[in-house]
C-alpha cells in the first residue's frame, strides 16, 4: 500500500533533506521509497532533494510504502530536522 504526500513550496529557495522525512504510522516508521515516483507523475513530481524555488510553482510528492498492518491508522508526519509533526490521516484519492 502506498501513501502519497504532495506539497508544494512558497518562500525562500532551500533543499530539504529526503532522509529526513518520517511517517509514523502505528505500528512503523516509514522513509520515502522514490521507486514509486514513476507511478503517480501525474499528481506532481517526487521529490529528489530538489532545490526548492520560488520563482517556478511545481507539486512535488513523496511516496510512503506501508504495511497494511498501518494502513488505517492515524499518521503523524514529521521532517526530523524540526519536533513539530503533522497528524494526518489517511485518504483515498481517485
């Protein structure tokens, strides 16, 4: 099961770290896997430690493969660089 996080960047040009994005699902923490990038191009494109730039407006995803064991919990989602997560939970998107 794969779960998708689009984003897309307003303000200064900077890179964020790709091994510093974590999703913690109940049971599991989760890193980025851009071996499914290729599948969801049409939603944005997956981020590669890009520099991210003000001067262009691009969506960019990152894909989180998980257990089916966590695929109904509630997530927090989090860049370790920074204690403040994110609670999400998950959505069907067609």
């Amino acid at each position: 099961t794969q779960m998708l996080i689009a984003f897309s960047q307003v303000g200064n040009k900077y890179s964020l770290d790709l091994d510093h994005f974590i999703l913690e699902g109940k049971n599991n923490k989760y890193v980025p896997s851009q071996k499914f990038y290729l599948y969801f191009n049409d939603i944005g494109i997956g981020y590669r430690n890009n520099i991210l730039d003000t001067t262009s407006y691009k969506d960019y995803i990152l894909v989180f493969n998980i257990n089916n064991i966590d695929k109904d919990s509630n997530f927090i989602f989090r860049y370790v660089d920074n204690d403040r997560g994110i609670k999400i939970s998950p959505e069907v998107i067609y």
